[in-house]
C-alpha cells in the first residue's frame, strides 16, 4: 500500500510534464543561430548574414545569404516573406506559385501537405538554373514551405542552395529548424 501514494505521485509528475502548455522549442543545430520573432523562430548557419527588408507591397521580408561562390552565387540563401491579415487561402497561394515557377522555368518536384504547429502548410521543392554575370550556369535547389496560421498570417519560408555548394546538406537542418511561436 505504501507504494501506491509514490506510484499517483509519480503518474500526476508525468501527465504533468506531457500535458504542460508551455514546451521547449527544438534547439538550434550545432554551428547555427537562431533568428526569432513574435510569429516565428529559425535557425540558419553562423556563417551567413541576416538582412530585412521589403517587398514591392512594402510587406516585410528577410533575407539570410550564405557565403560567396568564386561564381558570384552565395552559397545558400533563406527568403522569408510575410503578409498579415492575409485574406485568401493557401490552395490560391500555391497556384500563385506553381503559375510563378513555370514562368521562371522552374521544374516543380515536389508539392505537399505538411504539418505545421496546427497551421495548414504546404512543403515545395524546386529545382531551376541561374546564370550569372559573366555566364556561368549554376543550377540551383528549392526547398520550402508555404505557412497560413490560425490568425491569417502567411509567411513563405524559402531555401536556395547551389549545386555544387556546401548549403545543400544543411538545407534539412534549416528547414527542420522553422517553428511558429506561439499566439500565432
């Protein structure tokens, strides 16, 4: 009997802990850092440097890049974009896309339902080819996703990485690293 006081003490410590509201977030990978903000947290290399900015509708966006190729690519390159109070959905945002890739000559290789922290989300990848100033041709990966959260917030989380380059192989720790914060 003595047993059964420690064993319900032991069984509320546990459900506890699974059932807590509050977790932690996935740590950064070794080698990275993150970047953080009220709607969203990432981790990208420690080698690369963030730089904000806007897009043509003057919604903020962020650029990560990677280090400079001897061909003038940056060896990798995280884009984020973000549009609050977004009004259509993300059926719309991926035709959008895909109408878009085709356009750039991009070869769609993958488009997918993901799951998100709750939010309806879609994973893209692409693979296209850039030239650059004095002719090189680099061709070039996309991976990505597509983010609509519960307070209409969309946020278009993309990955460039050149063939070639050192960025690929970081490419799913990046992405694996991407989380909604809460509240959003």
């Amino acid at each position: 009997m003595e047993a059964l006081p420690r064993l319900t003490a032991c069984a509320a410590l546990a459900l506890a802990a699974g059932c807590s509201a509050h977790h932690d977030p996935p740590p950064v990978p070794a080698g990275f850092r993150e970047y953080r903000t009220g709607a969203y947290a990432f981790g990208y290399p420690a080698g690369w440097t963030p730089h904000g900015g806007t897009d043509d509708s003057g919604a903020p966006t962020l650029d990560v890049d990677g280090p400079e190729l001897p061909s003038g690519v940056d060896d990798g390159q995280i884009h984020l974009a973000r549009r609050d109070r977004f009004t259509g959905g993300l059926d719309g945002q991926m035709a959008q896309f895909r109408g878009l890739a085709l356009l750039n000559g991009y070869h769609l290789t993958a488009v997918r339902r993901t799951a998100l922290d709750g939010a309806d989300a879609r994973r893209v990848e692409a693979r296209y080819t850039i030239t650059s100033t004095d002719g090189t041709r680099t061709p070039m990966h996309l991976t990505g996703l597509y983010v609509l959260t519960g307070r209409r917030t969309l946020l278009e989380f993309m990955i460039r990485s050149p063939d070639g380059g050192s960025a690929a192989a970081r490419v799913p720790a990046i992405l694996g690293s991407f989380r909604l914060r809460e509240g959003r």
